[in-house]
C-alpha cells in the first residue's frame, strides 16, 4: 500500500529578522503539517538589516528543535514556489484585524492565481503589538528586545554597527 502524501505548508515572509511572534506560528504550524517550509522572501526592491543568508542562519538556528522545518529562499510569486515545490498551502499569521485586509486580498489572489490555499492563524496576543520592523527601530536606539527575539538573533542585533546594544 502506497503511504499517504506528505502534507505539507510554506510560511513565506520577509524575516528581516525573524521574532518570537513568527516563532510562536512557526512552531504552532509545525504540529499541524508534516512538513513546513519557511521561506524568506527575496526582495530586491526592499532594503533590509540583514542579508537573505544571515536570515536564512537565523531561522535555522531558531527552528532547529522542530524536526519537520525546513527552512529556503525564494523570489517571484509564492505560488510559482508553492508550484514548484508541491505545496498547496500558505500559512500566515494575523496580529490583528489590520493585518486581515491586506493578507486576505493576497489570499484570495492567491487562490484565484494558482488555487492554493490560506491558512490564517492568529497570532497568540503576546505578540500581537511585534513586527521586525519596530524590533529594528527600537535595537537601533539601544532599547531593550530580549523579550521579543530568540538570543541569537538578539546577539545579531547587539553585534549590528549603529546599535547602542
Ligand atoms: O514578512 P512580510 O514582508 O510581510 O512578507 C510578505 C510576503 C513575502 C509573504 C509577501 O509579500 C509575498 O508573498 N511576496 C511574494 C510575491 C508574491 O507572491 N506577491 C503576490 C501576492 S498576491
């Protein structure tokens, strides 16, 4: 008897760096899939602290306790990604209901683009105020985000030219 196919998702983004807010889906996501494949997005038209590869180290240092994680690159369309690579799911999660507009118009377009599917997932409420964005802002002045990164990406942001850390 032939096994079942593996189940499998893609939690794309921008991980620049990546916070326990993206942990917390990142792990919760794990128990539902056999696999999930976190996928740092290459984006040129955007500028970022950290290089796709220093992101890419981050979230495999982060994610190695999860046997089912792997982590990858990718530029393009998401669903060309999830094409290429068998996926039919993205997952992604929701901080508050701002975050629902954009990212249902995606997953929708999405849908409609190349019928792979959403999963929205909301985000535990600990984390609903963290973006990377204000983990940058706040790192850069020397403020404290020990609570709202994994240690080695806190190490990366203290080691970063310009922080007062
Ligand atoms: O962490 P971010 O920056 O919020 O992630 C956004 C990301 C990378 C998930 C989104 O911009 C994306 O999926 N980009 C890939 C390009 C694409 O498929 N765009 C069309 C979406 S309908």
């Amino acid at each position: 008897m032939t096994p079942p196919p593996l189940r499998r998702a893609v939690c794309p983004g921008s991980f620049d760096p990546v916070t326990n807010g993206h942990l917390d889906i990142i792990g919760r996501a794990a128990h539902l899939y056999d696999e999930l494949v976190v996928a740092v997005f290459i984006n040129q038209a955007k500028s970022s602290l950290f290089t796709v590869e220093e992101r890419r180290e981050m979230l495999l240092e982060a994610t190695a306790q999860y046997g089912n994680v792997r982590i990858d690159t990718f530029h393009g369309l998401v669903v060309d990604y999830c094409r290429d690579n068998g996926i039919p799911v993205i997952v992604k999660g929701l901080r508050a209901v701002s975050d629902f507009d954009y990212e249902l118009q995606m997953a929708q377009m999405n849908r409609g683009l190349a019928g792979v599917d959403t999963l929205f997932m909301p985000t535990n409420p600990e984390y609903s105020f963290l973006a990377s964005s204000l983990v940058k802002e706040i790192a850069k002045w020397g403020g404290d985000v020990s609570s709202l990164v994994p240690p080695n990406v806190l190490k990366r942001l203290l080691e970063r030219p310009g922080s007062d850390g």
